[in-house]
C-alpha cells in the first residue's frame, strides 16, 4: 500500500457546483477527516469504507449535497494521480452491470460508432463496450494505479490525465458514460457541459452516481458508506435531474440504479466492527456463499439525457 503524502490538505471555501448558491438549508454531515489515517488506498474506488469525509451542505435552490470548505483542487488532483488499486474483480462486476444498462439503451442512440468512458479505472467497460459493438472506444481515467493493471489495448485506449474537452472530438460521440465519478469532479456542470458539446446530435449522456436521498443513506446517516474523503458532491432526483436540464439535455430520465456483486464485496461495504466484518467475511468464505452473485438497491441514481437532435 503507498504511503499518503505528507502535503498539508487546505480547506477553501465553496458555492454550489450546480447552481454557485450559497444558500444552503442545512448541514447534511459534519466534517470528519483524520489525516494521519489516509493512505494510498483512501482515493482508490471501491476500497473499504473508512468514515472520513468533508462538511456537505445541502444547497436551498438545487438540492445538491456538496463539501464546503473543499479541498484545495491541486492537493485533490494529486492524491487521485497517486492513489493504490487493488480492486479488479469488483471493477469487472461494475462493468458488467453498467453493460446491461447500456445495452437497454441501444435502440434510441444514433448509432454504435464511437463512445468515452470518463473515469475508466483500468478499463473493464471498455472490454464491455467492444463486446456490445461500439467500434471506437476510448476512456480517460487519472489514476496511474489501476492504468497499471489494465490491459495493453486499454492501456492504448485510456487517456491518462482528468478529463478536459479539447483532448476530444466535438461532437462525435453517440455516448458519454461517467459511472461513479461525478461525485468526485471540482467542477461537474462544467464536464456535464463538455459532454454535451461532445455527443453528436442524439447522442447520450449517462451517469450513475450516489443518492444522498436514498432509504439507506437516511437510515445508516453518517455510517452510510456514501460520505467518503473523494466525494465533493452527492445527489439526489431533483439535483441530477437540475444539472442535465440546465446544460439543456432533452428527454432526461432519472431512476434508481441496482449493483450486482458477490456477498463478500457487500459484506465489505456494511457499517459494522471490523471484527464482526471479518468474522461474517470468513464465515461466507467457510459456507462457499461468498462469491453468491445479488442484486441489491443501495442508494445510486442513474440518469441520462440526449444532445438536440
């Protein structure tokens, strides 16, 4: 696991990503951030919940949950560029489940020629993106970990770096994916309207992401594993829904979103002692349930919109 970097984290103050409000109607989550406890693995996806996250205000006029103070963009950058990846076959689950919404969706694209995923990883939905018929694929992902694991078509196709439109074509995409990765963007309006001037007529936009309005989050509060150090915002329907229509996406949809993973992985993510974790982890592994593929709704959106046709 690489050490964390001893890099003072500043906190800055913040307006609305959505809507640049600063009213706000409530404290959502207070700030609980423990530098001494990150490590490499603490801006890594899909790792074990550690706890830590900003203080997120809930803005009055778009219903964005959002870090405020935030921290300084550069320090931010730099631990993404850095950060550990050890998470393949959960990587693989994701991108099969994120498959099956995209092949719901085939029939109203213009056409399958050309899609970029923002926020690859390693690149597992663009082995699934070929397999669906898209015949360029292409991704951008910061992480140099899990660039490192990918394979050395995808390690051609992805894009190292953040996401910035003039390393594309304009309007030449009849898709644009972003799954779990617009809680993450300093600036998400900005990339939301990067996106649109890249689709070409008709052509998609689709998110998945964490509703802070879910029944789990509300009911596990502070515990819920969706208040995390990397997340700079969260949503709910009405946010989402705010920032696709804003941009001027037409027929927006927005919906809940299920994850399909082995028990062991859900295991991983529940609020409990690490002691009763690891037990109930061996005892899946013991029983020969802990591969047990499940379906379950815990607490993501998905939403799309189209560019005018």
């Amino acid at each position: 696991m690489t050490a964390f970097p001893n890099d003072p984290m500043r906190l800055e103050p913040r307006a609305c990503p959505l809507c640049g409000s600063s009213r706000i109607t409530r404290v959502l989550i207070d700030e609980n951030i423990r530098m001494t406890a990150l490590t490499g693995l603490s801006f890594a996806s899909r790792k074990v919940p550690e706890g830590m996250h900003y203080k997120m205000v809930v803005c009055e006029l778009c219903d964005v949950a959002y870090a405020n103070p935030a921290p300084d963009i550069q320090w931010l950058h730099d631990q993404y560029v850095n950060a550990d990846f050890d998470t393949v076959s959960e990587s693989r689950d994701a991108a099969q489940t994120h498959g099956r919404l995209i092949r719901s969706m085939l029939h109203r694209l213009p056409d399958i020629e050309r899609v970029l995923d923002i926020g690859a990883g390693d690149g597992a939905l663009l082995d699934v993106l070929r397999g669906i018929g898209f015949s360029q694929v292409e991704g951008v992902e910061p992480s140099e970990g899990p660039l490192r694991a990918a394979s050395d078509e995808n390690q051609e196709a992805i894009r190292q770096g953040f996401f910035s439109e003039m390393d594309f074509a304009v309007g030449k995409y009849s898709l644009v994916t972003c799954f779990q990765t617009v809680e993450h963007v300093e600036d998400v309006k900005a990339l939301t309207q990067s996106v649109f001037r890249l689709l070409k007529p008709g052509g998609l936009f689709l998110i998945v992401c964490h509703n802070f309005r879910a029944l789990s989050a509300r009911l596990l509060k502070q515990r819920s594993p969706i208040f995390d150090v990397e997340h700079l915002q969260l949503f709910s329907p009405a946010s989402l829904r705010y920032l696709l229509d804003d941009v001027g996406y037409e027929d927006i949809m927005i919906a809940p979103f299920s994850n399909r993973y082995p028990l062991d992985y859900w295991f991983k993510l529940a609020p409990m002692p690490t002691k009763l974790q690891d037990l109930g982890q061996r005892l899946l592994y013991v029983t020969k349930l802990s591969q047990l593929y499940v379906s379950l709704r815990a607490g993501n959106l998905y939403g799309y919109g189209f560019s005018r046709g």
